[in-house]
C-alpha cells in the first residue's frame, strides 16, 4: 500500500545539494512545478565544477551555487559556507540528492529536522558508500532506497519513507542501481512533503498550552 501524502498548508522553500549528475534534484523541482509537491526550489549547491547538476539547474533556471571542497580545509569550514549559502535565501528544507560528502556536525545543528538524505538501499542495511555493490556482494533479493533525516550517525537518522526494488539475476551495479534510481525520483520528494509534516506537528504541539489530559475524575 503506498504511503499518503501529507496535506501540505504552505509552499515550501527548498535548498539542493548535489555531487554528480543530479537526476534527484530535477525530480524535486519537477515535483514542484508539476505536482504533487507544493514546493519551490530556491537554490542548488555543488561542490563538484561542470557537474551533471550544474548543467540541470541550467537548463531549468534554478540559482547554482559552487561551493568546492578543495577550497575549504575542513568540513566545518565547508559546511560554513553551505549554512551562507542556503541563509542567503531563507530557505525551510535542505535536501541532500546526492552530496558525495560526509557533512558535520556544524551542518546539522544549522538544520535540525530539516535536512534530508535519499540512500541507496534500505536502511539500516548497506550504510555508507557504494550501497549497491554492498548489497550484491551479500546476495540479497531485495533492495531500495531511504529517505530519512540527517544526523550525526551516518545513514542512521530517522527514516521519512522507504522504497523496495527487487535484485534480478544478472544485476550489476549500473542496472540495479538504474532501478533504485527511478524510485528515488519518486520517494524524494514525498520524504520532503513528510519532513515538513513533521516540522509542522512539532510545532503546533510546542504552542498547545493545554495541559495533558489527566486520569478520569469520579
């Protein structure tokens, strides 16, 4: 049974991180611009110069922004940067489609329960990198991906929403992970719809000033 889709009240502000050729992020603004997202996309961030995801926000008429690795000598300095960057625009959520990066500490205190991570296999099975080729090194016959929010522990914040895709015989890595990636465009933009429910209930519970309901009297 798949998963419903959260009633969204507002339009939501989004910032996009991205390494590689950022197939996530245009699934998230085409989310967005299409439906069912109620959303907009107001900045990208790569690290990587000429990147696939460069020449996407390009082509859709999103902000770049490159923020390179090699120009910064920690990640707390790097993630500095990124905190400017997404600042800048006042942006609600930050959505890491593919950021290649091991992120600090620094970064997710800036972005409490609003920075999000698409992985490549069903958490908490296969963290870290290359999840494909760790789950066809271990013969699985089932695989995914996971949506979830960003902590200190890697590929161990809590899960938005999962997505199971079969292993074949015969898989490689570039064919399972085509797969993974087809319903990575598709829970993306949910997990964001999820986040935002989840930010939004927190709230409202945090202004109820009604005391909890105490044991029946009589």
């Amino acid at each position: 049974m798949a998963q419903p889709w959260p009633q969204q009240t507002s339009e939501l502000r989004l910032g996009v991180m991205a390494s590689g050729e950022g197939s996530n992020f245009e699934a998230l603004v085409a989310a967005c611009r299409e439906g069912p997202l109620r959303g907009r996309v107001l900045q990208l961030v790569v690290n990587n110069p000429g990147c696939g995801a460069q020449g996407r926000a390009e082509r859709l008429g999103i902000p770049c922004e490159l923020v390179d690795h090699r120009q910064h000598c920690s990640r707390e300095q790097l993630d500095g940067a990124l905190i400017e960057a997404f600042a800048a625009c006042g942006v609600d959520l930050v959505v890491m489609a593919g950021w290649m990066r091991i992120v600090s500490p620094r970064l997710i205190s800036a972005f409490p329960s609003r920075l999000i991570n698409i992985h490549p296999s069903l958490l908490p099975s296969f963290r870290g990198l290359d999840a494909v080729g760790q789950a066809l090194a271990a013969g699985v016959t089932l695989s995914g991906c996971t949506a979830h929010l960003v902590n200190t522990d890697l590929d161990g914040g809590p899960i938005l929403a999962q997505a199971t895709v079969p292993v074949l015989p015969g898989d490689d890595r570039n064919s399972l992970a085509a797969r993974i990636h087809r319903q990575e465009h598709r829970l993306l933009p949910l997990a964001v719809a999820l986040a935002a429910a989840r930010l939004r209930d927190r709230t409202a519970a945090a202004a109820d000033p009604s005391p909890p309901a105490g044991p029946p009297s009589g």
